[in-house]
C-alpha cells in the first residue's frame, strides 16, 4: 500500500435530496488512513456504507467492535453512535452517505442491516461515477448518483457473512429432508440442532435472507404447485403429502400464490408430462426466496415428484 494518505470527500450541497429521487447520495469519499487515527465519534441521522481496499481497522456498531478488512462493508443506520479507527496498520477504503426518507427502508429490501459483511472487491467505478456526479449539482446528475448508489448497495447485498455457517448448512439440509412433516416446525429444528429458536432464525435470515418458517413454507407451497401440476391428485391428499393439515388453508395459499383457485391453476397449468420430476436448484438469497431450474428427469422416475435439494452444493 502506498504510504501517502488520503482524505478527500464530496458533499451534496443541499440540506435534502431532491424530491424526484427516493434517495440522496449525501456524501462520498475515499480515505486511506495510517495508525493511530480515530474518528469523529457522533450519532449521525444518515445511513453510512464503508468498503475496505486495503489493510484493515475497526468499526465499532452498536458498542461492538468489528474488524473491517480488505472485501468487507460495514453499515452504520440513522440515529446511530459512528465510530472507527485504526490501531496496527494503514487502512484504505471507499464510502457513501445516503439520506432521504426511504433511504432506510430501501437499505433493508436489500437485507441489510448495521453490520460487517464479507463481500469481495469494491466497486471503485461505482464509486467514482458517484464522485462525478456531485461535482455537477444539477437534478440529472444527483439522479445519476442515486442509480450508481443503487448499483452499490445491489452488490453489497451479495453478502458471503454466513455462506460457510456449519449451523445453517444443517438446519437446509433438515429441512430438505423433513419439510413434508406436519410436525416439522421451528420449534422442532430448533430442538434438533440445540439452539434456541430466536438465534437459529437470525443467523438463517443472514444467510437466506428469510426465516426458516418462511423457507420451509416456500417449499411446502412449491411443491403443492407441483402436484397439482403433475398428478391427479385431490387438494386434500395434496394437503397431507406436503405437510399441511387444513386443505382449505392450502386453498387460500394457492390462491395467494398463484390468483387463482387449485382446480384453476391445475386446468391452466398442467404439464404435458404428468409425471416428469422436477430436480431443482435452489439457491437461497439475502434478496429473495429459493429458485428452481428443471433438468432431464432420471432414469428412475420417483413415483411423486417432488422439489428438493441434493445437496449442499444445490442450496448454495
């Protein structure tokens, strides 16, 4: 890393965002910083993103300290006490300022929160399209910076935190294998993995980006979808095949899911090989449910299709 430093930031030159933008960039700015240095420590009313370039320091969130280094974001939200500094070595990164009314809430939809994620490499282009953008204070170009802003927190979103987590590994992989239960619930997982419920559903929401009542409902309804698509079954056989006990509550899912009721969604939807499997591949994200993609069924066709994952590689 080169030894000189770097401190230059840009500030938007209005108090607000524009109004024909749901979010501002507020500020921009590229620091390389040599030990000791600590920050302006203040609560701050704006959302805050850093990403490492080089080297590393520490981001204190919510009274906790975080190592930041080279790859990972770290986030602070509004109301929030900003504290960082570094100690051992030089420390390079980029960040962003974002204000506005809907800026929190459009940071969640990307499912993040304060916290230090592993991501990969900065987007420094992004960046500087941002850079250009606030030199020019024109109503274009703060819609300029609002879309590359975008872009950024589109790629942070990828967050890789908890890919490797031994825990959520095995909570998909139980509940690949027992989603069809009617007794499988949270409780249950929970259990088996000797972990309290509230800690299972947060650390798998940081994986998947949803809890694992809502994962395992993605597959029941899936499924559910399926049959009615493959087989001839009744609504309440489909019922307790896919680990529902109310028949009429599958109805309304269906319906929730689809717009129409099952006899209507298996009169337009009915496949032209009724019994062909489906072997997807689901791949949870923090931004959304688990997808499927058809492949050419086995040479041993299962009796009831069925969407599942294999294995662990298929849910990464």
């Amino acid at each position: 890393m080169h030894r000189s430093w770097i401190y230059k930031s840009l500030l938007r030159p209005t108090r607000q965002p524009s109004a024909s933008v749901p979010f501002g960039v507020r500020s921009v700015g590229h620091y390389r910083l040599h030990p000791p240095f600590t920050s302006n420590i203040a609560v701050r009313q704006f959302i805050q993103l850093f990403w490492c370039l080089n080297g590393s320091g520490t981001m204190v969130i919510q009274g906790v300290e975080y190592p930041l280094r080279v790859g990972d974001v770290a986030l602070y939200m509004p109301g929030m006490l900003h504290k960082w500094f570094n100690r051992a070595e030089a420390w390079e990164f980029r960040w962003l300022a974002l204000d506005g009314p809907l800026a929190e809430s459009i940071v969640n939809a990307f499912g993040l929160q304060a916290a230090v994620y592993h991501v990969g490499p900065a987007p420094v282009q992004i960046f500087r399209q941002i850079e250009r953008a606030l030199r020019h204070p024109s109503q274009p170009s703060e819609s300029r910076a609002c879309a590359a802003a975008f872009q950024i927190l589109t790629q942070a979103s990828f967050h890789q935190r908890n890919f490797d987590d031994p825990l959520v590994k095995d909570a998909i992989t139980r509940i690949h294998q027992q989603w069809n239960t009617s007794t499988f619930n949270i409780n249950a997982l929970a259990n088996d993995l000797h972990i309290h419920r509230s800690s299972l559903s947060r650390r798998f929401h940081q994986f998947a980006g949803i809890s694992p009542i809502e994962y395992t409902n993605k597959i029941r309804i899936q499924n559910v979808l399926l049959q009615l698509q493959t087989t001839s079954r009744t609504v309440q056989e489909i019922t307790l095949f896919c680990g529902y006990t109310d028949p009429a509550y599958v109805s309304r899912l269906v319906r929730q899911a689809t717009g129409l009721a099952p006899k209507q969604f298996r009169a337009t939807h009915q496949l032209s090989r009724p019994n062909a499997p489906i072997i997807p591949n689901v791949r949870p994200k923090p931004s959304g449910p688990a997808t499927c993609a058809t492949s050419q069924p086995p040479k041993s066709v299962p009796s009831v299709p069925t969407m599942m994952c294999h294995d662990w590689e298929d849910c990464r």
